[in-house]
C-alpha cells in the first residue's frame, strides 16, 4: 500500500484524485476541483454523532456511528469507495481534519473490500491552510502583469491564449465563471467563495512550479461578481505593471454581441432549452440593465432599455442579432467608455505597454515565456 501523505504541494501539483469523506453538508462550503464527496456519513447522520459527542462523548458517538451505517447501508458504501479507489490508484482519501472518519473509511475499506488506500494525514483542514499561504505567497512573491482595456477589448480571450502558450496566465474570471461586469453573470451558477480561491490558488501554484518568471492576469475590481479576490492578492494586482491593450470600437461591439448576447443565450438554451433557455436569457440581461439604472439616469435607462426590447424582441421572432449593436454601442460609448477612461488616467504611471491584440499576445509572451 503507498503510504498515507502530507505533502500537499505534491498533491495539488500532480493532480492526484481525491476522495472526499466529509459530509455533503462540509462539501458544499468548499471542496478541491475535481474532488468527488463519498461521504462515510450524511449530514443527518453526521449531525445526530455530533450531537450524542456533546452529550455522551466519544465513545457513544462512535458507537452510535457504528450503528447508523451498518448492515446494507455500510456495504453500499464501501463499494462506492472501492469502485472509485480501484478507478483512482494514484489517489487518497481525506476527511475534515484527517483523523477518525478518513481512519474508519481506510480501515473499512481494508477488512470489507481487501482494498488498502492511502489517505491526507490534517485533511481538508491542513490542505485547505496550505491553499490560503499560497495565496499568500504568490500575492507577496509573484511577478504580476495585469491586462487592462475598455470593455468588449478581448481580455479573456487573449488571456486565454496566453494559457494555451507560450507564456502563462490566470484565468481570473474562468476560475470565478463570471465576466466581471454588470452583464456578466453566466448561466451556471458561480462557485462557492472557498471553491474560487482553492482554484485559483491551485492553478498559481501550477504556474510558478512551471518556473514562468512572470503571470499574467485581467484587471478585475475586488469582486468579480458575487466573488471576491483575497485581499493580498487584490491589492498586489493594484500595484503591479498594466498593460493596456486597444481595440477599434466597431470591434469591441462586435465582441459584445458575440460575448454577451450570442454567448449567453446559448448558453442559457443548452441548460434549459430554447423557449425556457431564452426566456431566461432575456431576464438576465434586462436585469443586467436594471442593476446600473441609477448610474445610467432615468432618460438614458429608459432609452437603452427600449432598445434592448426592441432586440429581443427580433431575436426572439426571427433569430437576428443585430439590433442589439444599438445597446451595446450606446452603454459603451456613454458608460463604460468614460469610466474606464477615468480609471485608465489615473493608473497611466502603471502602464509599461499598450498596443493591439497581436503586439500585446507577443508582449505579455515574452514576459511571461518559461
């Protein structure tokens, strides 16, 4: 049997599988990408052991366990965590803070199933303190480049160039499935806050292993939706070189409309099907609209929000996307725009490059290149 691990950098690095005995309950406030949660007891399970631990002790809550999953319940179990180890010989099993579920899953799996599997000695607890240092470390230690624009310039995509190679970066917004803007909830729901910041620090930790002398990474404000970035990181965002990259206005319409009106609602239809798909679709960009009426003025809201009515309206009766361009054109040039151009101004000093999409994608690569 491979022997059981704290060696968390290694872990994380290689990507090794992880079966997660926590309850569903612990699961759901934060779990590691790609773990799958194979709980040893369920959460009223859990919360009648907890329960008899605070008035009897110990020894009656792990009897009382014993006793809750056994007979047909504990087999059905122990072949889920059988079937999952043998799929995943390279994996381990963690339990909160390592200690006597992961022990009683490993021992259970042993005597039922002749089935000997390493575990995560400190668990979820200790891996998740190693996640959270670094963080820390990568805010206090990494070389940051952070790509600015106007809104529609093509941020992710070109980030996500610069992931495919060479070069590195990290996908802020992918991490947090969110766009950053007004409009840019998707269709799937964010990730919970503790699920955010195990990724990104994971996809970090990857990256500087990688040996990149620098990361690059798309200029977000604290919150990227209802996500926020830890705090060391966020500000070491606000103190390191911009980069600044420019687009014709025609193009970042057009980025827009690809983005956020194709994109989206074809997202939305793939989850809940054209008519329900739409219809959702619709509200979340009415409500996207809403949610900056005061900023917008009432003259200036009720106007884009005719003209996102009359597209809608079009889309959904023949399927052209056109009559959106005149939102989109409108929030750019009268919101957005002027925002970021303010923003831009007052952070000129921080900028080190500006240029196109192909003189930035070779810039940020040369910085960047391992």
């Amino acid at each position: 049997m491979r022997e059981d691990t704290a060696d968390f950098r290694q872990l994380f690095l290689s990507g090794a599988p992880l079966l997660d005995a926590r309850a569903p309950a612990e699961f759901a406030r934060g779990a590691f990408p790609g773990a799958v949660n194979l709980p040893l007891m369920d959460d009223d399970e859990r919360h009648q052991v907890g329960l008899c631990y605070q008035e009897q002790g110990q020894p009656a809550a792990i009897a009382l366990g014993h006793r809750l999953v056994s007979g047909e319940l504990r087999a059905a179990r122990v072949a889920a965590w059988a079937s999952f180890a043998r799929a995943h010989p390279d994996g381990y099993l963690y339990c909160f803070r390592g200690g006597l579920r992961s022990q009683i899953v490993q021992q259970w799996l042993r005597d039922d199933a002749g089935v000997a599997y390493p575990r995560v000695t400190g668990g979820y607890k200790a891996m998740r303190s190693f996640l959270i240092e670094t963080l820390d470390a990568a805010a206090a230690e990494c070389n940051l480049l952070v790509l600015g624009g106007l809104t529609g310039s093509g941020k992710t995509e070109l980030i996500t160039e610069l992931i495919a190679g060479p070069g590195a970066a990290v996908d802020l917004e992918g991490h947090a499935r969110h766009r950053g803007s007004s409009f840019g909830k998707r269709a799937v729901a964010q990730p919970a806050q503790i699920d955010f910041e195990n990724g990104m620090a994971i996809d970090l930790l990857r990256r500087r292993a990688a040996g990149h002398p620098a990361l690059a990474v798309e200029d977000e404000g604290r919150y990227i939706g209802g996500r926020n970035l830890p705090r060391p990181f966020y500000l070491a965002m606000q103190a390191a070189p911009l980069v600044w990259l420019e687009e014709p206005f025609e193009a970042r319409v057009n980025r827009v409309l690809e983005d956020y009106v194709l994109g989206l609602s074809g997202e939305f239809m793939a989850a809940l099907g054209e008519q329900a798909g739409f219809a959702a679709y619709a509200g979340r960009l009415r409500e996207a609209m809403a949610a900056i009426a005061a900023r917008l003025g009432g003259e200036r809201y009720a106007r884009l929000a005719d003209l996102l009515e009359q597209a809608l309206a079009r889309q959904a009766e023949s399927g052209d996307t056109g009559l959106h361009q005149g939102w989109i054109a409108v929030l750019l040039s009268q919101y957005y725009d002027p925002m970021y151009a303010y923003q831009r101004e007052q952070r000129e000093a921080r900028i080190v490059f500006r240029g196109g999409r192909a003189a930035v994608l070779d810039y940020l690569r040369e910085r960047t290149r391992a």
